[in-house]
C-alpha cells in the first residue's frame, strides 16, 4: 500500500495539444480517490502518466515515496483496470486471474491462494471454472478486477471501468467496487465522467476541467462549498439553479434580488460568508440547489422574505419526489464549459425557453405538494444553503481573503 503525490504534473502531447497543466493531488495511503470531468478534461491522461502509460511532459509522480518518471509500468507495482477489460476467451475465470502471476513465476501454492482468496471477496468461487463468454457481463468486470486484486499492487488505477455495463449492473458493481476497496484499503485513482459515479465512490474527488483542478474535496465538501461555477453546475442533479442577482442592503440586514423576487440574507449566512459584505450594491451570482427550494404553502408560518413566487411550467411526478420546472424573470447563467459538458442540445433547448422566460429553474418537491401547471407556486428558499459566486471570477463568495 501506498501513498500516491503528484506534484505540477503536465502533459503536452506532440501535437501541442496541453492535456494535463501543473496537477497537484496527493493520494493518501488506501484513500480512494476519484479524478472527475466532462469529456477530454485530461483525467485518462493524468492517470495514464500515473500508470506509466503516458511519458510525463513536465512535473513528479511519487508513488509510495519513490519518484516513478522513469520506471515502465512494470516497474510502478501498480494494477489497471479499463473499461475494456479484455479477459481471454479460451481460459477459465481462474486462469484469466492467475495468468499473470504465472508469468511472474509465482509458485502455484501462493498463486492458488491469492486467486482463491480474490474469488471469495468478489464472490466468484461458484464461477472460476467457467469460460468469459459463459459469465454474465458482471460476473466478467469481476473477474477483470480480480486479475488486478491478486497482483497485491500498491495501488489500484481504474479508468471507466464500469461504462461497458447496463445501467442497473454499473449501480451494483459501483456498491461492488467500494465495498472491495474499502476491505482491501489498497489506494485507488478512479476515472469517471459520471458525478453521481464520484460521490457514491470517492472518500475525495477532484473535479478536472481543461486540463485544471478545479476542487478536491469529500464529496459533500464539493456540494456544499463549490469553489466556482463550474464545480457547482458539474456536481448535483438535477443541477444547481443559478441566476444573475443584485446584493442589497435592507432593513438592516442584506439580501438578493432577482426579477420580482427578493431574499433576505439571515445573520448566520452572512456569517458563513463574510466576504459577501464587498459585493453590497453589486451584480453577483446566485446558485439555489433544487432540493433547498419548498412548496411554502406545505410550511406552517413559511416567511414571506425568503420565497420565489413563479408559475409552475412542467410538473414532473418521480414517485417520491415531485420535481417543478418554473421561469424566474431575470438573466440566466450558464457556463460556456458547462455548456459543453451537458451537450449542445440541451443549452439550446435552455436558451430558447430563457428567451422566452427569464432563467429556468428547477424544484425537487415532497410529494405532497399541490403545484400545478399553469399555477402560480410559492417556493420557501432554504437561504443559509444559498450559492453566491463573483460574476468577474465565477469563484465561490466565502471567506475573506
Ligand atoms: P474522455 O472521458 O473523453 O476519455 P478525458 O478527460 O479522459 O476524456 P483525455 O483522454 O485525457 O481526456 O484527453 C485530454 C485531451 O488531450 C483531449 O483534448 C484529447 O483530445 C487530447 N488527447 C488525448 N490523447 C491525445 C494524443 N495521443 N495526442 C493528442 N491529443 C490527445
């Protein structure tokens, strides 16, 4: 086991193309960490530099203390598992485990005991005689991962490995592939572009954009303080409703207006965010999370200084949840790279309703609630877990600096 540091890592591919610029993480030893991004972000690359698959352009990997630049894959006692993760055709499930610590001359005592004891942890034993083409498509990602449990490598590197898979089976082996990481407490670099994939999994994530950190932290930490828009709108579904807003001083405390709307900014949350008194009298960003939004008319003395009145565009009833789509009257917010990262079709569809509406924004509702279509909805804001962002910068207000 094995701490992993990457300090100012990058990567310039031969054709000028900066893939990974001064990435520094640090991995402690059995931390389970996962690199996270839209499409092209760099993270298969930083992690294939990691893996001595790609040579390194400019910084360090350190992998238990030893400084691995140069040292091949072979070399780095690392196990990789892909998202294609070919296993041989005409070998049993045991062979497909064992083959590579033969091919490393290890005695077939040890090689029976290491293959054994990895088929017990995935829950294989019944199976290892079976060939690839006879296993179930999760019963073979187990097998995959069963290759690289047995190496008993300092650190496992996992790119994808779940995206071949149906989506009820990538749920499982997501459960499947914690619960075993946690057993082993063997170090883990996780690559996904999926967030829901990084919450479950990572005790960290970092989120990858552009070749850039923008964040590590628990995953909750990500949720909770976003260092910028980026990380706001990337992390969180449905996504973060972000609007364009006014800081102002009334009765004494502060608030944000927005279109008609206006909320007012308690002693805590300014307390929270001191750095939120500079913006007074300026235009700054403001992010509502569509589960701190509630039907008021459902909260007995619901304040009238702390609610968005809007009327109600699309219902949509998920069994537990309602979730309302509504137009706030204001300027809408959205990210050129965010943009990129949810699709071209979506944007358009935003921009031509925010045309029309304002911004779009989202509620996740009890079931109890009573909006409608066409009806006006008054929604109580949970104001302490407001989002505020500096328009100039797109970085999270917080603390002073
Ligand atoms: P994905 O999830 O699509 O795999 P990623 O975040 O893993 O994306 P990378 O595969 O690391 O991203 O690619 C990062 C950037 O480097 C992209 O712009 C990609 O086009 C570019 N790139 C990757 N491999 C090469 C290469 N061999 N030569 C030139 N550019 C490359």
């Amino acid at each position: 086991m094995a701490q992993i540091e990457l300090e100012r890592l990058t990567k310039v591919y031969p054709d000028g193309t900066r893939a990974v610029k001064a990435l520094d993480l640090e991995i402690p030893d059995g931390e389970f960490m996962v690199l996270v991004g839209p499409s092209g972000c760099g993270k298969t690359t930083a992690l294939r530099m990691v893996a001595g698959l790609e040579a390194i352009t400019e910084g360090v990997v350190r992998i238990g203390g030893r400084v691995v630049n140069d040292l091949p894959p072979k070399g780095r006692d690392i196990a990789m598992v892909f998202q294609n993760y070919a296993l041989y055709p005409h070998m049993s499930a045991y062979k497909n485990m064992a083959f590579g610590l033969k091919m490393r001359n290890l005695d077939r005592g040890e090689i029976g005991r290491r293959v054994r004891d990895a088929a017990r942890v995935l829950g294989l034993e019944d199976v290892l005689s079976k060939k690839p083409r006879t296993l179930s498509g999760g019963q073979r990602q187990r097998v995959a991962m069963g290759r690289a449990i047995v190496r008993e490598p300092l650190a496992f590197l996992m790119d994808e490995p779940l995206s071949n898979l149906d989506a009820k089976l990538r749920v499982e082996m997501r459960a499947e592939i914690a619960r075993i990481q946690r057993n082993l407490e063997v170090t883990t670099i996780y690559v996904t572009h999926d967030q829901v994939e990084a919450m479950t999994l990572g005790d960290r994530v970092a989120v990858m954009r552009d070749g850039v950190l923008q964040q590590v932290d628990r995953p909750q930490g990500l949720y909770d303080r976003p260092a910028n828009l980026f990380v706001a709108e990337f992390i969180g579904s449905p996504a973060m409703n972000l609007v364009g807003a006014d800081v102002e001083r009334s009765d004494g405390g502060m608030s944000v207006q927005f279109g008609e709307n206006r909320l007012l900014l308690d002693d805590q949350t300014l307390a929270d965010r001191p750095a939120l008194r500079r913006f007074e009298g300026k235009r700054i960003i403001v992010g509502i999370r569509p589960d701190d939004l509630e039907d008021a008319s459902l909260v007995p003395g619901a304040p009238d200084d702390r609610r968005l009145s809007a009327v109600v565009d699309i219902r949509e009833d998920m069994g537990s949840e309602v979730f309302v789509h509504f137009g706030v009257d204001a300027p809408p917010v959205r990210g050129e790279d965010v943009a990129a990262a949810i699709g071209a079709e979506a944007i358009e569809a935003t921009a031509a309703q925010a045309r029309e509406k304002g911004s779009l924004f989202v509620a996740r509702l009890g079931r109890e609630t009573t909006a409608r279509e066409d009806e006006r909805v008054e929604l109580l804001v949970d104001t302490r877990r407001l989002h505020f962002f500096d328009t100039e910068t797109g970085s999270g207000i917080y603390d002073e600096a």
